[in-house]
C-alpha cells in the first residue's frame, strides 16, 4: 500500500449569530482537513487545529515528502515530516499540518486492518465516554448573566453531567457570572471555568479565591502559555485545579509543563500537538506525574471521532476496581460542519457517548457536503 494523493481543503460556514471569548469575536467558522488517498483505494481523513488557509497551504509545503510511502509506517511518515520542518516548525501551524496528515494515516491503518484506531493504539479501556458541554460564551447581550443561566440549564436538560464556561473579562464580572451559573445549576453537575489566557498571575490568583468554595473542577489557561513559572506558583496556591495544553506542541512542550509541575490536568490538541502519533508519547509522560489527560477538542466531527478514539485508549490512573469516568470536550457553539461533515450522528445518551467500534476513525465523511462548503 502506498500514499498516491493528500489533498487539503479548507471548509468555511458563517454563523448566524457571532460569539466572543476572552480574546476575540467569531462570526464564521473555517476548517482545515485532508484527505489521503491510497494506491489500493483507501482513504483517510485527518483535521488540523489552527488558521485553516495557512495550514492548508503548510500541508501542500509538506506533503511531496511522503507521497509514495506505505501509510501502516506512521512512525516513520511523523519523523520524515517532523524533520522537514524541524528548523522553523517546532510549534504552530506545521505542526497543525503534520497533525492533520498523521490522523488521516491513522484513519487509514484502521480501515486496513479493519479495526478502530483505538484498537490499534492498543485497545479501548472503556465503552463510553462522559462529554462536557463547552458553550457559554459571551455576547453583548444586556442580559448576559441570565443567558448565560439559562443556557446552562439547556445543557443540564440535554443530559450534560460536566459544563464548561467561560471566564476572562474581568475578574468581577467573572465571579457574578461563574457563581449565578451555579446557582442555577446546582451542585450536582460539574462546572469548569476558562480564561483563554486572560489574566495576570495576580488577576487568576484573585478570581480563583473568590471561586474556591463553589467546586469548580478545573481552572483552564488562567494565564498566558508561555509563563511556565507563574503556572507552577499558580497551581501551588489556587485551591482550584489547574488545566492547560491547547497552546502547546510536542512531547518536549509539555514535557515542560510536567516538570514545573503547572497542571493538574492536561488537554493537548489531537490536531495540533503533533496527531494520535505525538499525543499517545504526551500521554507516557503524563503518565509519570500522574496527570490526567482530556484532550483540547474544537473543530469538525473529524477531530471530534480522532479524540474519541483516543480518549478510549487512555491508560486509567490511577486504577481501581470502579474506574472514573474519561471525558471528552464537546463544544456546543454553533458549527455546521461539526456536525454535517460526517454522516454520523454523535449520539448522547444518558450523559454519555459510545466509543468507536467502526474501523479507523469510525467516520462517514459527507463529500457532497464537503464539495458544497470548501473554499
Ligand atoms: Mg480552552
């Protein structure tokens, strides 16, 4: 079997109403994924995290590299692409390409040996998977406190046990919103704060004292990714848990993370970090310190499948006879490819999703869809 085409595409769908995070505003959503084409008519398909027209043109840089190769060697494909961009691409978008390719190749393996990718990455440990909603954005709505209220409560009514919102406009606002959205939904479900690297060091230390007795779970890139030491004081002193990981790249990149002891759990992104390939030797070292791994999940159903894949492969640590739930990310923003490029429904039921048992990713890529919406 050998590769004979990688062909990118970078999909875009505007939205009907724009939302905003701590760091920018959204009113459209673009996507960059890649299909690779076998010479015995398999396909694969892979997703990139990250600016989807610049990826787009860092996998066609790429891909000349590994045209020609037999896909069941992943190992060797990530190395020859790795050390291709070594020099200028040890964070950020060649990363995101690589990441995209070394999915796809995975989806391939799978279809190949007719097993899911989670067999293949050594054997799924659970049947289901508890996802967290990821919603609560702000708008400039007058009545953002209630909205955010009530759109929580949807997320309960769906079935959701765990909810993530957003902090990072400011440290009052912050505590008035995160408090009243647990007001209204009580104590039994799960609620996780992130600030999208808002804050200070002294900011983050302040709202996480005010939050401390209302059980958030975890407190996710309270501050900017590159200040390793403030996250090392930081996790030292907020009572809170400390979650990061989807601005960094590379075993070497969280390796120091692990080593200052920033997090108490990490969530690298499985289209960014360096695919199933770099995600599976992040997770080996996080398995020395005892951190938890939920993966860093945005994108399209692609990606959405390719952590559900992995997440099922997640060693539970530590272990006992009733093990506690893995999570997986599930953004509930408005996104029609997520759900449209894929033919599968994403079914929840009871509060959780199955895990894949489909050879590869378990996917049905939508071309006509695809066709429709490609720039
Ligand atoms: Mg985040």
């Amino acid at each position: 079997m050998k590769i004979s085409e990688i062909i990118p595409y970078v999909l875009t769908e505007e939205l009907e109403k724009e939302f905003y995070f701590s760091q920018w505003e959204y009113s459209n959503r673009k996507i960059c994924i890649v299909k690779i084409i076998s010479d015995n008519g398999l396909i694969g398909w892979g997703e990139a995290y990250g600016p989807a027209p610049v990826v787009k043109e860092c996998i066609d840089y790429i891909k000349q590299n590994i045209i020609g190769m037999n896909p069941l060697e992943s190992d060797v494909i990530w190395s020859i692409l790795f050390r291709r961009v070594h020099d200028y691409g040890r964070s950020g978008v060649f990363l995101s390409a690589i990441s995209a390719i070394d999915v796809a190749i995975w989806d391939i393996k799978g279809k190949y040996h007719k097993l899911p990718v989670a067999s293949l990455l050594g054997g799924s440990y659970r049947e289901k998977i508890r996802p967290y909603a990821t919603g609560l954005y702000f708008s400039d709505s007058k009545t953002l406190t209630q909205d955010l209220c009530d759109e929580a409560i949807g997320y309960v009514n769906d079935g959701f046990k765990s909810i993530k919102m957003k902090v990072g406009l400011n440290v009052d606002d912050d505590e008035k919103n995160v408090k009243a959205v647990r007001d209204a939904i009580g104590f039994d479900i799960e609620l996780m704060i992130d600030a999208n690297h808002a804050y200070s060091y002294d900011e983050a230390l302040k709202l996480s004292k005010r939050l401390e007795n209302i059980e958030i779970k975890w407190f996710e890139e309270p501050l900017s990714p590159e200040f390793y030491d403030q996250y090392s004081d930081f996790k030292a002193k907020s009572q809170i848990p400390v979650a990061a990981g989807e601005c960094e790249y590379l075993r070497y990149g969280f390796q120091k993370l692990l080593d200052k002891n920033c997090i108490d759990f990490l969530q690298m992104d499985i289209c960014s970090c360096g695919g199933l390939t770099e995600a599976k030797r992040i997770t080996s070292l996080s398995s020395t310190k005892g951190v938890k791994v939920i993966p860093h999940t945005w994108g399209s159903g692609i990606a959405f499948f390719a952590a559900i894949n992995f997440i099922s492969n997640l060693e539970p640590i530590p272990g006992r006879l009733y093990q506690e739930d893995a999570y997986i990310e599930y953004d509930r923003t408005e996104n029609k490819i997520r759900e449209n490029v894929i033919k599968n429904n994403i079914l929840m039921k009871d509060g959780y999703i199955k895990t894949n048992t489909l050879p590869g990713l378990g996917i049905d890529v939508d071309e006509n869809y695809l066709n429709e919406i490609k720039i």
